[in-house]
C-alpha cells in the first residue's frame, strides 16, 4: 500500500504505526494504491482517524 495523496489531514506517530486526522468539514480526501497498482480515493468524515500498520491502512471509525 502507498499513499499517494491526502488533503486536509493531520499526522501523528504512536506505538500503534502512523496515523491520520481528517480535519476538513465534511470530509478529507485520501489517495492509496495497492500492491497490485490499483487506485482508490476515500473520503473519511471530519475528525476520523485512519491508521497506517504494516501497510495496511485501517479505517477506524474513531473520533480524535
């Protein structure tokens, strides 16, 4: 997994792997290719976190 592109995030570092605040209302945009190339575009709801671990990037659903 890559991430490409992310608008209106925040970024922080914890034990858990790397993670992402969206901070734009209504939502923040985030790009990510897979390993077999393929492109996906998310939105994710103003102050969700998505976690990056190993790669994987893991929509939480939690508020910050």
């Amino acid at each position: 997994m890559e991430l490409i592109q992310c608008t209106h995030w925040m970024q922080g570092i914890s034990e858990r792997g790397v993670s992402y605040k969206a901070t734009h209302d209504p939502y923040s945009k985030m790009l990510i290719e897979s390993s077999n190339e393929t492109k996906k575009l998310f939105h994710v709801p103003k102050d969700k976190i998505v976690l990056v671990l190993d790669s994987v990037a893991h929509f939480t659903g939690e508020e910050a």
